[in-house]
C-alpha cells in the first residue's frame, strides 16, 4: 500500500478553459494547496480517446444516466427518455464534441487527499450551483438549464478524477509511466516530515 501522502489525481484543463485563459488561474489553484505537479502536457483528444476515458469504468453509463434522469425528475421535468443508457448515449456524444474541440491541458496531481482536495477546490458539476470559492463556482456561469435547451456538454473547465479508482483507472490512459516524474519538492518537509 503506498502512504496517503503519495496518492495521486488526474485533472483535465476542458477546451473552455483554455480559452478563457485560465489554465495559469487553475493549477495556482491546486499547487497552492500543497499538491505536488508530476505530470502535465498539452493536447488535442481524439472522441475514441474521451469515449473510453468516460467508460474506462463499465458501470459510469448506469449511473450516469441514472444520475441525470434524477436530476430532471428532482426539477420537476421530464427526461429525454426513462432509459439511462440511452441518456448517457446522449451525454457522451456531447462530451466527445465538447472535448475535442481544442487543446486541452492533462496533468497528475500528488499528495495527501489528492482526489477529494482537488473535487473540493474544483466545486460541483453544474457551475450554476457548485458553491463560490470553487473554480467552477468562480469563473463560469453555465447550467443545466442552458446546456438542455442548447443540446450540449455543460462546460465547467476542468475534469477531476472522482475517486481513487477512477484517478487509478484514469492516470495510464493519459499518460505513459515514463511521464510521471519521480522527485522530491521541498515543500513535503513543511508539510509532512
Ligand atoms: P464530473 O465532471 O463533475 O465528475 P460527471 O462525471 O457526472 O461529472 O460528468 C462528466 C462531464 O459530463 C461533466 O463534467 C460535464 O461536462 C458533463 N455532464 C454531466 N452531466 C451532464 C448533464 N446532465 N448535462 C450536460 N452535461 C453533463
Ligand atoms: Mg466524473
């Protein structure tokens, strides 16, 4: 078992992120906490690359499509159809065209909590309500409510891994084992030694 310490994460700067400029905004925000960079670099994803890193675990349709058919029924609306695989069929063909539409910035994040600081300091899936002081809380305003009536992604700048197994799932779709570096920061003596 490896120490809490050397958990890692991965997060995805989306296209939109990019395109406000805020790829320098982002990452301060995860370094400043304390998380270790091991790995980054930048890209255009081809749609087989985003459909299996959205499948890399075969049970994300259900409860995907699951999740959204609630998350209608919970605003009093109808969803599209009552099949959440056929929901999920929608949502991924949205997020493919989402996010390959430009380059994207990839990197590894390492340390204590690396998964729940960095869902924590990424803030909730719908802009609208992850709360203020998050990224997708601060600096975007989109909603379910947009992305339904214009058929699309909602656009919330980064992907964050959602656990410790899907960042262990997700880690080697991105990247080789020669990309992620090796090295002390002199940070970790503050704080953890
Ligand atoms: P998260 O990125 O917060 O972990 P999910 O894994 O549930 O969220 O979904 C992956 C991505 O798909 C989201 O970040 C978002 O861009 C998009 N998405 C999810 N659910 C919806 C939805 N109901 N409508 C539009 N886009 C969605
Ligand atoms: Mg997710």
């Amino acid at each position: 078992m490896p120490h809490p310490k050397e958990e890692r994460t991965l997060v995805i700067i989306k296209p939109d992120g990019i395109q406000r400029s805020l790829v320098g905004e982002i990452i301060k925000r995860y370094e400043q906490i304390g998380l270790k960079l091991v790995a980054m670099k930048m890209l255009v994803p081809t749609a087989e690359h985003i459909e299996k890193h959205y499948t890399l675990d075969p049970e994300w349709r259900r409860i995907t499509g699951e999740k959204t058919i609630k998350g209608y029924k919970d605003k009093g609306l109808t969803p599209p159809t009552e099949d959440p695989l056929e929901v999920t069929g929608i949502l991924l063909e949205r997020l493919k065209k989402y996010m390959t539409a430009g380059p994207v910035v990839a990197m590894v994040l390492e340390g204590a909590h690396a998964v729940k600081i960095v869902r924590k300091l990424t803030g909730g899936t719908e802009p609208l309500t992850s709360d203020v002081g998050t990224i997708r809380g601060d600096y975007v305003l989109d909603s379910y409510q947009m992305t339904d009536a214009d058929g699309r992604s909602i656009r919330n700048l980064v992907h964050a891994s959602g656990s410790v197994d899907e960042a262990r799932q997700e880690i080697p779709h991105w990247f080789s084992k020669g990309e992620l570096m090796e090295y002390r920061h002199i940070a970790e003596e503050i704080l953890y030694n």
